[in-house]
C-alpha cells in the first residue's frame, strides 16, 4: 500500500458557539470522532479552525485517506469543500497524532500578519502557504505556543486587537492527548 497526504478547506455551515475548555463546541465534537475513527485506520492528521473556515491536513494509506475525504466532503457542517493538496508520502510527517488541534495561537497569528490577512482565509491558499501551515500545524504545540483564552475573550471585549484579528481562531493542540486516550482504550 501507498501513503499519501492530502490538504483541504472548507467554509463552516454551523453557527459558532461559545468557546468550552478552549475549543468551539461544534468542532469539538469533529475532534472526538476523527480520533477515535482516524486512530482506527491509523490516520494521522492536524486541523485547525479559526474565521468560520476549516483547514485540515491528513496522512495515511491512499486507501483509507479517500475514503475518510469522501466522507469528510459529504459532511453537513461544511461546503466549498476544497483539496488543496493531494499527493504521494513517503513516510508520515506527524507520527502520534490520531487528529492533532491546533488552538489559536500567536504562530497563527504572526502567519497572517506575515501575508498581510486579516483574517484566515484558507481556501484561497496558494501550495507554499499551504505548505507553511501545514509546518505550523505540525510545530505549534511542540513547542507550546497557545493562547491563553481568557485573555484572548478579555482582549477581544476591550476592543483590543493582535489575536482578535483572527476571529475564533482555533484547532490543532489538545488533540493529541484525547486521541492518545482514545487510542489506549480501544487497545484494551
């Protein structure tokens, strides 16, 4: 069998909701579901959410990859559902994540500020902006880079800017340790 990674974006359908335990409830539930199904057909992938859009990465076999894309793609809670990258792998880039979130964080930030965004706008990437996010996603949260959410709500109800450009930036941290969970207990 073949490996292979694929890059998609996506509008959200859903109304967002208040921020829970630093994750927007709609996408946490996503969260929960790819770890346990990805995990399964040991898929592994980083995703992040901020501005009502969808940016997510996968790695796996070519097989199941598809399969789990056409499901994502029929999905009611997203449209304009766009590949922006699809190709052969070598050899996996993220190797313990089921699904990894990446919460808004100051590299998300500094990403947009860097190319002049205002806002993450993901389905107008070009292949090397997808390239560095797909980067970012991968580091962020080795090296611990997230925001605080209070403060961020704090900043944002100030009418202070810096991270409230972003909008509900959020997705691609605390995945790590639900899907390790997630994972050990479907090993027992």
């Amino acid at each position: 069998m073949s490996l292979i990674r694929l890059a998609y974006a996506s509008k959200a359908t859903f109304t967002e909701k208040p921020v829970e335990q630093g994750v927007e409830p709609n996408v946490a539930r996503i969260l929960m579901t790819s770890r346990r199904n990805n995990a399964k057909s040991q898929i592994v992938g980083g995703l992040y959410y901020g501005d009502g859009f969808f940016f997510q990465y996968l790695e796996g076999e070519e097989k199941e990859v598809n399969e789990l894309y056409q499901r994502i793609a029929g999905d009611e809670r997203h449209r304009d559902v766009t590949t922006l990258i699809q190709e052969s792998l070598s050899a996996r880039s993220f190797k313990n994540w089921s699904m990894k979130y990446v919460p808004l964080s100051s590299d998300v930030q500094s990403f947009l500020e860097k190319h002049g965004m205002k806002t993450f706008q993901p389905l107008n990437f070009t292949r090397p902006l997808c390239e560095e996010m797909i980067q970012l996603i991968r580091d962020s949260s080795e090296e611990g880079r997230v925001v605080n959410h209070d403060q961020l709500s704090a900043t944002r109800k100030s009418g202070g800017s810096g991270l409230g450009l972003i909008g509900v930036g959020l997705i691609v941290a605390g995945l790590g340790l639900v899907g390790a969970l997630v994972y050990a207990s479907s090993m027992l």
